[in-house]
C-alpha cells in the first residue's frame, strides 16, 4: 500500500495522478505539434518570437514566483496547516500554487503557439478548477465562517 502524505484528505482523491499525467500529456502534445509535426502552430508566423519570448519570460517568472510564495507559506513544516492561511500571496488569490501552475502551461504556449495545445487549456483549468473546488469544501468544513468571509474577500483565482 502506498503511504500517504499528512493532509492527503484535503486533497482530491487521486490529485497527484492528475498532477503527473496533466503535464505530461499536456507537454506530449505540445512539443510534437511545436516542434515535430507542426499541425496547428500557423499563428506563430504572425506573432514573432521577439515577442513570444518576452511574453514566455514574464509569464514564467509570475508562475514560479506564485508557486515558490505559496509553497513557502503551506510548507514550513511537514504537517499540513491547522489554520486558515491568509498572509503572503494568499492575501491575493485563494490558490496561488494552483494559478501558478496553470501559468507554467500557458507560458509554454507563448514560445510555440500550438492551437491543439491551447485547445487543452480549458480542459486542464476545469480539472485544476475540480481540485479547488474540493480543497475549498474541506476548508469550508474545517473554518466556517472565517473561510466563507475570507472566500467573500480574496478571489478564487485572479489577482487584483
């Protein structure tokens, strides 16, 4: 039987098999059309890459920064937290860790424009959404009204 992490059911169930095949189907797809079979890569003919890249950099570092911001703050130790975190970045977005993510599969995207790609987005937000969705439940469940004025106050995703 595999051994589970402290705070696994606040998770999904399975949430780590989506965060190992998500990517790697997503990549898959992405590097072949990009770069070996070029079928739906058209718009990078319009959009130079002196543009691409900038975009790629700049959407790369927010991910990263947004990652690395949260996952300092919910994993200074190797239990999961007992209270409800709203400091840091979290005073910004409920799921910074999450959003940065999403961020790291839109990045790839602006160095090679593959439309098959970004016709996963969608799909991979939803499941991403999915996960949310759950974690904020048992958060509900544990915090109450904290959780239901502080959900009221920062968003699910977007920074302001």
């Amino acid at each position: 039987m595999m051994k589970r992490h402290d705070g696994h059911e606040r998770e999904l169930p399975n949430a780590h098999l989506y965060h190992a095949i998500i990517p790697i189907v997503f990549i898959g797809v992405w590097f072949l059309d990009s770069f070996i079979f070029e079928f739906s890569i058209v718009l990078n003919a319009y959009i130079p890459l002196l543009i691409r890249m900038p975009l790629f950099i700049i959407i790369m570092c927010i991910a990263l920064i947004l990652i690395y911001l949260s996952h300092k703050i919910l994993f200074k130790s190797h239990q999961p937290p007992d209270t409800l975190i709203v400091e840091g970045i979290f005073r910004y977005t409920r799921n910074p860790m999450y959003l940065g993510i999403f961020l790291l599969y839109v990045g790839c995207i602006m160095i090679s424009i593959s439309l098959i790609a970004v016709a996963l987005l969608p799909f991979i937000f939803l499941v991403y959404n999915k996960m949310v969705n759950f974690e904020e439940n048992i958060l509900k469940e544990m915090f109450g009204d904290k959780f239901i004025s502080y959900k009221a106050n920062v968003p699910k995703w977007i920074l302001i």
